[in-house]
C-alpha cells in the first residue's frame, strides 16, 4: 500500500520535532512518506510537491517549519488536500513566529495548525481527517482513534488516585 | 440529506464572525447544521454534543470561541471526529487569548486552528477533509476544491496588470 | 475529617508545581485531596468531579493545567464551588498561553487565576477563602492568615538591615 | 445588614467597568460597599481600608486598577480576607499591563484575578467565595449559585437551535 | 525606459499602504511596475514573477503582504535581486503577524524588512539600494538622496524653535 | 556623610541583580544605604521608608523588583523624591511583567523606569540626578558623569579597530 | 531666568501628547524650553542640542518619540544631564515598540522611562529630579510637589464616598 | 580593493552573532571591513563613520545592535548608502526589543532589517543589494548569488529522500 500522508519539513533540523507526527501515524497503521520540501530553498520543487499530491494518493499533508514557516501555506495553495501545520520554535521567540506565520492564513487557503512543537498532534490530526471519510477504512480508523481516546482516558485515571 | 458538519460557537454573538464558515460550506454544496454550544454555559450539553456527533452522521465539527476558548477542545475531548477551531476576537487582546487557548492543545488531543476570525477558512477547510476521503464524494468535492482555487487564481491575476 | 479543599491537575507531570499548594494548605491544618483530572483526556470524569464537588465536602477547588488550559474553566462550570486556577508554564511561551487560557473566562464563570507557575499562592488564597466565612473556623482561619502575614514580615524585616 | 464585600478601584474614571461586579452582588443579595481608594494617590487611607476590612465585617475585597495596577496586591498585603483583582484596560496596551501588574503576585500574597474588564465575574466569584462558607447563608448562596448556573444554561440554551 | 524596481502585493486591499513605496520612487525619478501577485491564490505565477524578475531588467523588488504573509520570502527565494518586505496590518495583530512572517526568514535566503505599514520607507530603501550601484547612474542617485536626506533636516528645523 | 541615595529591594533574591545600582554608585563616590523593603510582606514599614526617605536625607530612592512589581511605585506614591525602578527578572516571562508593573504608572506619580535588570544604569541615572543639582558638588558630579561617559567611549574605541 | 527642562521630540505630530509634560512643569513654575528635536531626519542638531544641553544652562531633558525611538537614548549618550523619554504611541503596536526602543538602553547611559504616552508623568519626574538638589530652590520644589501629592490624595479622597 | 561593505556593531560581545556577515560576504569575495561603532558611547564617532562611509568608498553598511538598538537607525540617518539592521538576541526579551528598536523605523529614514540574530542573511542582502547595480561586477554577483541559491537547493535536495 502506498503512503497516504506525507510529512514534511522544510529542514532536516526540524526531524526531532517532527518525527512525533510520524510516530502517532505508525500507531494507526497509516502509510506515511517523509520528506524534507523547503519553501525557500527548493520552491519550485516544493510547489511540484504540493501540485502532485493529490494525484500520487496522498490525502493528507502535515508540513513543519520554523520562523517565517512558509511551507505550510504554499504546499495549501497548490493542492486541494487538508494540509497540517506545525510550528517549529526556533532558538528565538519561542515559536510565535512559526506559529503566527502558519495560523494567519488568508481567507481562501487554510491550514489546520497545531501547538507549537505539536508534531504527535498533527499525526492524530490526520488520523482524524482520514477517519472523517464516508467509506469503510474511514469508519475503522474512526472507531481505532475512539480505542485511543479510551487508552489516553485510562493512563490518566491510572495516575489519579 | 442531513448534515455532515456541525457548526458550533460558545455565544450567539460570534456569529457575524462563525456565519463565513456556513457560507463557505453553502458554496460547496455541504449540508451543515448550526448551533449555540457553550462549554462554559452548559457544559454537559457541550459533552454530550461532542459524544454524540459522530453517531448521528457528522463527520467534521467546527468549533468557534473567544477568550479562554475551551469549546473547540473539549469537542475534540469527546469524539474522535475533526475538530476545527476559530479563535474570535473580542474587546481585548486582538484574539490573541482566544488563538493560545485554542491552537496550545496537549498532546492526544488535536484541534485544527485557523486564523483569528477566520471562519471561512474554517468553512473551507472543512470542505478540503471532506474530500480527503477515499470514495466518490470526496473526490469530487477535491475537484470543486481545485475549482475553487481557479476561482481564486483568477480573481486574483484579474485584479493585476 | 474529610477534604475541604480539592487540588486537581491535567497531568501528573504538573505535581512539581502543584505540591506548592498541597504543602501551603497543610501549614494552615486545611484538609485537601490530591487528583489527576484532565479535561481532555477524561472529559467526562472531569465533568463529574465537578459536579460532585460540593456534594463531597469540598468547599474550594485548586486547578493546574498548561498550555490550552481547560481544567479550570471547566471545573467552574460544572460547580458552584470557587474555583481557583494556576497557570503551569509549559516549555514553550513561558506560560503566557496557559494564563490567558485561565484567566480570560466569559462572564458568568469565573476562575480565582493566579500567577504563572503560583501554585503556592492558590494554597494560601484557597485558606483565605475557606477564611471569609462567617463561622468560628473562619474566624481561626482568618486570624492563622494574620499571623503568616506577621511571620513573613518579620522573616523579610530580618533580611533587611 | 452591613456591607459583606467592598468594592474599591484606584480611580472613579474605572467605575464604568467596576459597576459590573456591584450589579453581580445585587443579583445575589449581597450587601456591598463602593469606594475610591487608590493606591499611589492616597496610599495611607488605603493602607488603613486594607487593615481594617475585617474588623469592619467585610469578608472579600473587589479591587480594580489599570496600567501599573498596584492596588489589589497592596490590598492584599495588610488584609487577610480575600482580594479579587479586576484588571481594567486603559487607552493602550489593552489591559495586558493591568493583568500582569495584578496577576504575577510573589509568594506569599495571593490575588485572586479575573480577566480584563471582567468585573462582573469578580461580583460571582465573591459570591462563590460567600457560598464556600460552612454556615447556612453560605449553603442559601451556593444554591443560589447553583440557580444562576441553571439560568445561564438556560439562556444559552435558548439561543440555539 | 523599463521599470527597474518591481512593486508587489498579495491582495489589491494592500493597496492603500503600498501606494506609498510608488509614490516615494516617482520622487526619485524611478521607474516602476505595479501588481498583485498572491502567493496563495496564484502560486505558480507568483514563483514565475519571481524567477523572471532578474531578467526583465528589474533590479529591486517591494513585496507587501499581510497576516502569514508568505510573498516577500518566496520571491526572495526565486531570484538573486534584493527583496524588500513590507508587513500590512490587517484587522487583527495590529501586524505583528506580518511582520514576524516576513522577517523571520531562514539562513539563506533574507528579505529586507521594513516597519508595520512603512511602504513609503521601502520605497526610499530601494532607491538606496539603486544608488549602491558602482555606476554613474547610482552615483546620481545617491546624490539625489543626499538631497533628500537634506530635506527632511530643513523641513524637521522649520518645525522647531 | 550620611547616605543620599537609598537603593531597596522586595526581596533579597533580587540582591544579585541590584547589587550593581550600588556598585555604580560607589564609582562616583555617593553615600547609599541598602535594604529590604518588601511592599507585599512588610506593607506598613515600605510605606514609613518612603515618608521618612527625604526627611533622613536621602535625595534618590532606587527600586528594584519582579513580577507584579509594586515597590517603586508605592514608594513613589508616600515620598516627593525621584524613584528609580529596577525591573527584576524572575523565573517566567523574562521580566515583562515587572517592566510593565513598573513603568505604566499613572498619572500624577512617576517612576523613573530603566530596562530589564538594569541596576548599573539605575545607580547611573541616580547620579546623573544628583547632577542635575544647582549647588558645587551637583557641578562636580556632573563633571564626573562627563568623565565617565568619556571613559565609555575610549574602552569603546580601543574595541575597535 | 531661562529655562532648565528641555522638552524635545521627535516630530511635531507628538507635540499633543508631549504638551502634557509642559503644562505639569508649568503647574511647578519650572521655566522650560520646547523643540523638534529629530534624531533621525536631524542628526547632527540632535547630537549639537544634547551636547550644549548643560552648557546652555539646562537641567533636565524630556525627550518624546514614537516606533523606532532613539531621540531619548542619543540625547543620553551625548549629555551628562538625566534624560527623560516618553514613548509616544504611534498607529500601531500600541506604543509597545516605543517603549522597548527608550527603556532597554545598555549598560552605562540611561533613559530615565515613564509610561506609553505619559508625557505629564515625564514632567513631574523633572520636578522631582530638580526637587533632589541639595540648594534652597530644591527645597522648594520638593515642597510644593509635596503639596501636589497632597493635592492629589484630596481629589482622590473626595471621589470616594 | 578596499572595502565595500562596513560591519559595525554596538559592542564586541556582538561579534559571535555578526561574524555570520562578515563570513558570508567572504563567500561571495566581497572585501568587508569590521568595526565597533556604538551609538550610545561613542556617538560622535558613529555619526562620523556614518557620515563618511560613502566617501570612504562603502556601498553598504551592516548595522548589528541588541536591546535598545539605535546604531543601525543612527547611521541610516547620516548615510545615503543602504543599511542593514542585525537584531542581536539579549539576556531578556529574546531579541524583541532589538527587532522592534531596528525595524519600526518612521518614515524617511528606512533600515533593511533580517531577522533577530540573522547576520548572515544580512551579509547575504549586502551582497543581493551589491548584485542590483547596473555595471558587471554587479552582473558577476547576481550570478553568484543564482549559483549560491541553486547550492542551497541542492544541499535541502540531498537531505530530502
């Protein structure tokens, strides 16, 4: 089976964050591609990325970056699918850069974004996204991410009295 | 045909922002249910909202409200559908309380922010996870999306040179 | 005799800041029970904590979270109780987020906010409530309050010249 | 019967905000006094109203200040009741300086604040704080409580569908 | 003559601020193209103006954008000319979210940024940046700069004493 | 000779940073004296500091405290002479929240704020005001001043090339 | 008598909020002189007014600017005088840019900083500073500004009840 | 060949973050020279220097400067030539303050500002700025800057899959 959510990023340094993402999708047997596709370095590449997408079966893009994170809304503006984003913090302002440069879309192009550093919650994310389908895949992976919700609900009241 | 997206906002003034996500939705022909939904107010109708969402046939909820805005995530507590929250502005703070509170989720728990006061994008992004599905429906809805951003790409050039 | 104070958090992890206010209650003799309650991952027993409160003995709630920090707010708004809110600061943005997530409730439900990281000063300020009342056990408390007072005051003259 | 809780602000120019929490005890029959007591302009007289709050028989003190907003803390420091802080937002910075002023207390001397503009919920929250008491007037107030938490359901309620 | 400095904004609703970087180049009797150009809604254009830019005879490029404004950095990703942001404030943010987004740019790849709404001083800082030339032409522009800079103190001199 | 300058602190956890108001003092040969005078721990003796400070023969009083820092401004608010704030840093918020606290009096009582732990130049300004005096030693403190400055700007230049 | 306070800002457009300090000096009977005095479009007479401050006979300097202001900093680096700044709030940020750029100043020359826009607070601080001498006329001043708190305390007190 | 580039900075604690500049204009075989030049203790000389540097041969001037940060702005003042703004990072604040002191420069006076820390994209925008010109070593740059560009692309190429 071929991958259905791609992660990337838009540096290698951003993999100790990002991996989470990739991690949380492991937990739900969802094929996942990983590439780094930087927006400033390589746009024009980054643009095929998005462009393609689509068409290579992916149905859902989660892409990280840090300080002004332009990854995440140029990969929206060129493909149809929902695309995640996560804001990397940098060694400076905490992450507010990132995670204003990702949220502050304009109308016309959204991108879910997520907590900054909030990589396992873009893959959760993702799950949930292709749990919202109509056909069968989707109603299992719905009914796994309620399996998950229960185990997170037990390991809580495990650590209460 | 019964709505598949449930449009939900803490207070009845937060609807001149949260109505841009109905209409949004309205373009792409997306049946939507609308409702007051205070976490704070009634919060155990909130719960059972948000439990109740996925067996009664919606498959995306958006979830608007300011200041310590709590109704996006703790929709997303109680079911295992996608979530999206839009952070509204109030007097004070520019939205900035309303955007922490709602994008700064805790891992296990993920919200799909948009922009302070972006209920449109809320709308669209909706209509982006609707056709991230794998059968018939979505993939026309990802088609209509791609129109869409013809739309935008040609509204865009016609207002340059 | 049983809990009059109850000191909840969203997460173990937060018990470093949160014993503060554990150990700033057993100066002043008040009863506290101790619990990991998280709005996000046990929503719905967090709902009924709430609710039960009052109806247990308990007469004042300490609440810690970060980040989108829902515990608060949601206890106030499942319990007539005074519910008092400490921002743990996470590792990103200093606790700025999990402030403005406490203390910008809408009206109607307010959370007692302390500082960030205050768990301490929720203690002390949970003994002046339990304080206020207009029995004798109030009027005890009040006056163990006084002496405090008179104890940091001579402990701050004795670091002065 | 006498004044229970005293409602102070540093200036008459924050009665248009602090009306709100005078108008919350009203609705729960609660004896209030009003009065301008401010702190860097007569700091002796409100030095003297802290030290003698209690001996006056009021129980929670309501402060609301702006900008360097110093009088809910200093309150705080000579009385043992409760202090409620309600940061009022002046022309700039949008009460971010009056909730940082009143919010980040030391160790030791507890405020218990509200959000920017929030009096109305400093009047509940003092409320609450009455209805935490163990004699019978605090039981007729946490019903009460309890009342005007159903009403609020109910209003919300009503504005849904 | 062709235009040798390019103008460029996301949205023709960027005009009223951006209209001041033209005027400022009339001044300096610098030729000039306009155009919107969104990163969002026409990607592949945008990149297009971007990597042509050099090539057309443009020298200098002004990009203004708002909210996660992503147009100053991806054109200064396509092309080696000097990019010039400028960060428009939109309704929210007051234009911190414009400013983070185009300023913090990653190593490689630096756009120079300008104040909140200061169109008219990026216009100014291209025509420095033309009169950095080693040519006659850039040597007269420098002069006239010179001039400029002389006008100001004439003009700020009459407003005092 | 008795001390002119009175350098106090909230806590002597702030001595490290405040300790360098003094040493810059001594640098000019200017009688101080230190203490601990804690605004919220020892309300009553800070307020009788600041009404005796200029009739003991101080003629600056210097300031320094963290989070909702409220001793410049009080002491400010009982004494007639130029208060000097110092902004201590504390664990969270890098010292925002003491700037704030500090600087945004209102009207009608001033303190005069210097940066973030920035006691050096708050013992500096303490001296540039006993400068500013119209007696002989103001004259030769002011020669000082002019010397010192002298001195920054040698050490500067020899750190050049 | 000529005058001892120079009151100087950046452009003419701040001279509404700069009269304040004006009017609270003349309220003083302190003899001031008033100028455009830019820092940045008139560098040279800038650095000449801070040079020849002392010389001239003046005491104290209150500078004012908005954004990027270096007016009060520059007039520091080149005066041993105390210098006074008033961030004067521009279009955007809320004067939050204004002040940062006054009060952070390094190590050595300080700006002596009062609150956004608080021009009438940098006025009493001069009346303070001239207050500090240790000749007759200072004795004075601190007189008559101790009249004024007293002043302000009987205007406060009859706003209360 | 003498230099073309001057990089200065407020102090030699500076120069761990502006030793990117000088290392990136090498890359390109731009000559630099390297200086400190501090506003605030030696300003006759930094105004001098600014004064000077086109005479002198300079095309561009790299301005690096932390918390208040005047010198780049100062120099942009007394120059023709095209500056460029460093926010160098603090102990506090996390370079804000210097960003915001650099950036909100008001009108006719512009600063070229990268991001907080970000001196090597400043010597990239020095060398963009010096391959805008009309003549061939600018042609020969540009060129350069087109090859440096297509090596970043390859290097983010290599680290994807």
């Amino acid at each position: 089976m071929s991958a259905i959510v791609g992660v990337v990023m838009g540096s290698d340094s951003d993999w100790p964050v990002m991996s989470d993402a990739v991690e949380a999708l492991a937990e739900f047997d969802v094929e996942v591609e990983v590439d780094v596709v930087s927006a400033h370095r390589m746009p024009q590449e980054m643009i095929a990325y998005g462009e393609q997408a689509a068409g290579r079966g992916l149905r859902v893009i989660i892409a990280g970056a840090g300080g002004a994170a332009h990854l995440p809304g140029m990969l929206a503006a060129v493909t149809p699918l929902p695309v995640i984003g996560v804001p990397v913090p940098l060694r400076h302002l905490d992450g507010m850069d990132s995670l204003l440069s990702i949220v502050q879309m304009p109308s016309g192009v959204p991108v879910a974004t997520v907590s900054v550093g909030g990589a396992r919650n873009a893959g959760l994310l993702a799950a949930r996204i292709l749990g919202a389908g109509a056909d069968d895949g989707a109603a299992q992976l719905r009914e796994k991410m309620g399996q998950f919700q229960q185990g997170l609900r037990e390991t809580a009241q495990a650590k209460g009295a």
